[in-house]
C-alpha cells in the first residue's frame, strides 16, 4: 500500500505522562468489533475485567469513571499498554492521534490537532503544511473507505491539489474563504449529478455563489455562529480549568449586548486590526484551512460530501479565530504559543470529535445556511 503522511509526522513523539491533556480522559473510546471479540476471549481475570468494562449494546465504548477511562492509571497512562498488551487497546487507541484513511490501494496519515503535542507541531509548521511519500512503519488505517471508483478518486485528488494550490496563491484569507465556497458549491451540485467533468470548473468564478457581504471574514454572521457557540457548544459539562469554558464566558460578556449586525461588524474589524498587528495569524488560519482541506478532501470520499465537509470547517475555522479575538480584546499575549496550543486542541476537541457537537453543528448549517440559501436541504 502506498502511503502518505504530514510533513510533520516523524516528528510526533507521544509525551505519555507529561501529556498535560491525556487521551484516557474525557473521550468517549469506542471499541472496535475486533477488539470485542479479542476481550471475549480473553481468558482469566484479565477478561473478566475487559468485558465488564464494555458498555451495553450493540455499539461497544469504555466504561468511564468520572470522565476516565478504566485502564488509565494513576500516572496518566495506559495500563494495557505497559503490560505490553497493545492488542487490547481499542484500535482508536492503538492509532490515535494519527488520522489514517485508506481509500484503494493508498494510506494518508495526518494528525488529529486534539493532541496537545499535534497542535504544536501543527502551529510550528503553518507555512509548510504539506504530504510527503512514507516507507516507514505501517500505521493500521482506522477509516477504510469502501466502493472504490478509481474515476472519481483520481478526480477528487486532482480537485484537492486544485484548491491547495488556490489556497497558496497569495490571496487574502476572506478571499480564499469565499471562493473556495463557490467552488464546491458548484462541483457538488455536479458530483451529485453524476457529472464528473469538474476539472475545468474555475474556483474563481464571478457567477458564482458567494457568502461574502458586508464584512470580509465573517463567512458565517453573527446570527448564526451565536447559536453555535452558545447553543451548540456550551452544554454546561465542561471541566472547571477547560480553556473552553473561559472562553465562553469571555465571549458571553464580549458580545452579549450586541446586535448581530453589531457583533459582525465588530468581529470583522478587531479581526482585521488583529491580523495586520500580528501577520503571524494570517498564516495560522491559512495553515489551518491548507490542512483541513487535505483531510476533508480525501475522508469525504464516500459521502460525496466536499460541500458539507467545507462548510463544516469554515465552522472550526471560524471558532478558532474568535478564540483569537476574545485573547486580543482581553490584551492576552498573543505570542504566547503554549495558549494558541491549549485553544487549537480544545476547539478540535470539542467540535470535531464530539459527535453529539458535530451532529447539532450540521444540522444548524443545513437548516440555517443551506436550506436559507438553496431552498433544500443537500
């Protein structure tokens, strides 16, 4: 199998013990249909102990006891790991934080930026966020996309190194944003015709739809990234040190008072004042949008699903440049990398690995952004 990894990859090094956000807390951990059946059997008191700490049902999770999984020990680590029984871990254990899809006879590696040490590494590279050929050791792929058609794989790909290559030619941010939009606007409403003659749609297109308005980065108003932040990500169970429910808060007291209008208007100058004092962010939130593209483009082969997949991440994106401004109203340090860090892992955590968020997050692009603009839900 041929594969391909972040230019980062042999980078990542777990920090174990010294992880200052542990992978064993705070996940809902599924367990693979293989794992299962090896706890099944397992033989002994150690099996004894795997099966009563699967949930009940079909769909099988780690139990937790407040918030932690059951093999974590008191050091912050993996007791399975240390007895060298990794073939017990969950395969999401074995693999995390490595992002692996396989789609034919191809493996991509990327990272999942949740991990406190991926989110640096990510922030170290902004400018250079790119895949490279990898013949190292084989990283067991956790999203095998199925029903393979090389047609459209091979044109999906060429469209992914068609965006990435737009996204890197010098155009502003809210730019970018907008016209990638009407891009996979148009290429969707192709795919889903069956139309796989995409390659000459132009990104640039004048015709095209268009989020931008008023304001340049604001590619979602106020009226909708409200609901998200207050309705769809505070559902009052964070952790008391979570830099998420500070930053809550601080947005609350921030925009509480304001109109929407107001709030866009506000959004899109501090982040334009922002930016042009500390040019450093408009890398970061290019690098962000370079990378998510790699991955959005090649896990939402089956779906056909660029177009959801996009909108979904100008959401994250969105989200972590508020996160931004809320610190620079604040008169927070913003060279301080160890808190764009803690911000960027908490943001990845919580949108998108949080099926619940991520579910009430579609469903409010769909009714509120699709179904506004297309009269339909895709």
């Amino acid at each position: 199998m041929e594969t391909r990894v972040i230019n980062f990859y042999d980078k990542f090094i777990c920090l174990a013990s010294d992880c200052p956000n542990t992978c064993c807390r705070g996940w809902r951990i599924t367990i693979d249909d293989d794992t299962v059946n090896r706890y099944k059997q397992e033989k002994g008191i150690e099996g004894i102990r795997l099966k009563a700490m699967m949930s009940f049902g079909e769909d099988k999770e780690v139990r937790r006891i407040v918030g932690r999984c059951t093999n974590e020990t008191k050091e912050g680590l993996c007791r399975l790991q240390l007895k060298g029984r990794v073939d017990l871990m969950p395969e999401v254990c074995r693999v995390y934080p490595r992002r692996s899809v396989a789609i034919g006879d191809e493996e991509e590696v990327t990272f999942e930026l949740s991990c406190p040490l991926t989110a640096k590494l990510f922030l170290e590279n902004v400018n250079s966020i790119n895949l490279v050929p990898y013949e190292g050791e084989a990283v067991v792929p956790v999203w095998t996309q199925d029903m393979f058609d090389e047609e459209y794989y091979n044109v999906l790909l060429k469209v992914r190194d068609k965006v990435l290559d737009f996204a890197d030619s010098g155009l502003s941010l809210p730019e970018t944003m907008h016209d990638l939009y009407g891009y996979f606007h148009t290429i969707h409403k192709l795919f889903i015709a069956g139309n796989m003659d995409v390659l000459n749609v132009p990104i640039k297109d004048e015709d095209a739809k268009s989020t931008s308005g008023e304001f340049a980065y604001n590619f979602y108003s106020f009226a909708i990234f409200d609901k998200i932040i207050m309705n769809d990500l505070d559902d009052g169970r964070f952790r008391f040190q979570d830099p998420l429910r500070t930053f809550i808060r601080e947005y609350n007291k921030l925009f509480a008072d304001m109109t929407a209008a107001d709030a866009d208007r506000f959004f899109d100058e501090t982040v334009t004042k922002m930016v042009k004092e500390y040019p450093v962010f408009n890398d970061k939130y290019k690098g962000y949008l370079r990378y998510y593209l790699i991955q959005a483009l090649y896990s939402s082969y089956e779906s056909i699903g660029c177009y959801k997949e996009y909108l979904r991440g100008m959401v994250y994106l969105m989200a972590l440049i508020l996160t931004d401004v809320v610190d620079y109203v604040n008169g927070r340090d913003m060279e301080n990398i160890d808190r764009q860090v803690k911000l960027l892992n908490a943001c990845e955590r919580r949108f998108r690995h949080n099926v619940s968020v991520r579910k009430k997050v579609t469903h409010r692009i769909e009714e509120e952004f699709i179904k506004q603009k297309e009269g339909y839900i895709f």
